[in-house]
C-alpha cells in the first residue's frame, strides 16, 4: 500500500522571520526545503500532500486539516530557528520537535530517524536534536508529526549554510531518506548529473539545472517528450493552475 506524507512549509511571504542582515527569509527557505523534499519522495513512491501553495498562509489548524483529510502517514513542518534575541546569536544546529515522549511513539521514531541520516550526512545537530513542544501542527494532526527546525537564522555560520544551495540539498537527501526509513520505502537514488547532462542542450542546461535543484523536475529523462499529466504536475509546482480559468485542453 502506498504511503501518504503531508508536507507543510511553516509561514509566508507575509512572515518576517529572517536573519538580521535581511539576507534570508524563512518562508522562502521552508518552502524550497519542501519542494527538493517533494521531490525525493515522490520520486520513491510516495504521495505528497501539501498544506499550502508557495504564496498561501494557511493558519496552523488549516494546516494541521490538510494532513488530516489526507489520512497522512506522517506529518512534516519546515521551519528554521531564532534565538529569540536582537541581532546575531551564538545558538546554532538542526534540531526536531514532536509533541511529546515517550520515545517508543512514531512520532519519535520518526524524528530519531530523520536526525540519524541528518548526522550521517555530516550537519552539525544541537545536542540530542530532539526537543518537545506543543505546537498546534503537532498536536492537532492524526498522523505522527515532526516539525524541523534546519539551522538557526540568528546565526552567521548556520545563514551562511541556510543560503547555501549544496547545503539545502544535503538537508533536503537527509530529511527525505529519514522519512523513507520511517515509512519502509526503498530510498530511489536520484540518476547521475552524467546520465542527464551530455543530453542537454547548452540553451537549455541553466533552465534544466534550475528545474531539477527547485525539485520541479526530477533531473531524469532530458529529451523525452512530456506527456500531459506530467504537464498538469509541473505546472502545479510552479502554482500556476490556481486561479485558471476553466477550459480543457
């Protein structure tokens, strides 16, 4: 049986969590977090559900009822961290909050496993990287809930990491393969940049290299036609079906 993960980027454009120098935002990150994440996932058979588009600002219940009516396997929040003082902090790391032990609970497990490929993957984590709080996305959804905090926008040395596009994807494999473990889906690698990049066009390479970083495309297939509902999917990660007019094509 196919398995259901929902996947909520915390925030919005509206939020002005960020770091003190106004270089990073965390809705931005959150939501690109979640589509390299999207992406990992569907591309192992997972279905991906998620809590809002990249422009939407959904309260934390409407979140939380997303995954619900989705029967999710399990609920996922991206967020980064704040030290909550004015300007830098000296408080940094990956940390994961569930509402509650013990740790036997999925909810536990699941974080544990996220945590364990985030350490193999080498990002520094703050102490045992688990935390309990409760937060209403982690208390109001039926399925087992995790909310990540990826690094602490309050401090240099994480933005730095936080901006860093290699950075974002060793989160996003790490996050993704821990939620796979959970599941008990076979992790599918992504094809080498080999297989894919001797068959695009140099007019095409930037486009197609931007597609596949943003988790818009799954890097694979380069010249193969596109058939219609893999149109209707990118179109969707792009949110540009929304608001359409109605017409078939």
């Amino acid at each position: 049986m196919s398995k259901t993960v929902c996947l909520d980027p915390g925030h919005g454009p509206a939020c002005v969590n960020g770091s003190p120098d106004g270089s990073y935002k965390e809705y931005e990150f959150a939501w690109n977090m979640s589509q390299r994440v999207k992406a990992h996932l569907e591309r192992s058979g997972v279905k991906v559900v998620m809590t809002k588009e990249e422009n939407g600002y959904p309260t934390l219940t409407e979140r939380a009822d997303v995954s619900n009516k989705a029967k999710a396997d399990l609920f996922v929040s991206f967020h980064t961290n704040a030290e909550g003082i004015t300007g830098w902090g000296t408080a940094r790391g990956f940390l994961i909050y569930t509402s509650s032990g013990p740790e036997t609970a999925a909810r536990n497990v699941a974080a544990k496993g996220i945590i364990a490929r985030t350490q193999a993957a080498g990002v520094s984590v703050k102490g045992t990287g688990l935390l309990h709080e409760l937060y209403t996305v982690l208390t109001k959804t039926n399925a087992p809930a995790v909310l990540i905090e990826h690094g602490f926008h309050t401090n240099k040395e994480d933005v730095a990491l936080l901006k860093s596009d290699a950075h974002r994807a060793k989160l996003a494999e790490a996050t993704a393969k821990g939620i796979c473990d959970f599941l008990g889906v076979a992790w599918v690698d992504k094809p080498t940049n080999e297989e894919n990049i001797s068959a695009v066009a140099d007019w095409a390479a930037t486009a197609w290299e931007k597609a596949r970083d943003k988790g818009i495309m799954d890097g694979t297939r380069p010249t193969d036609p596109v058939t219609r509902q893999e149109l209707a999917v990118v179109l969707d990660r792009l949110g540009q079906l929304d608001g359409l007019p109605k017409g078939a094509v």
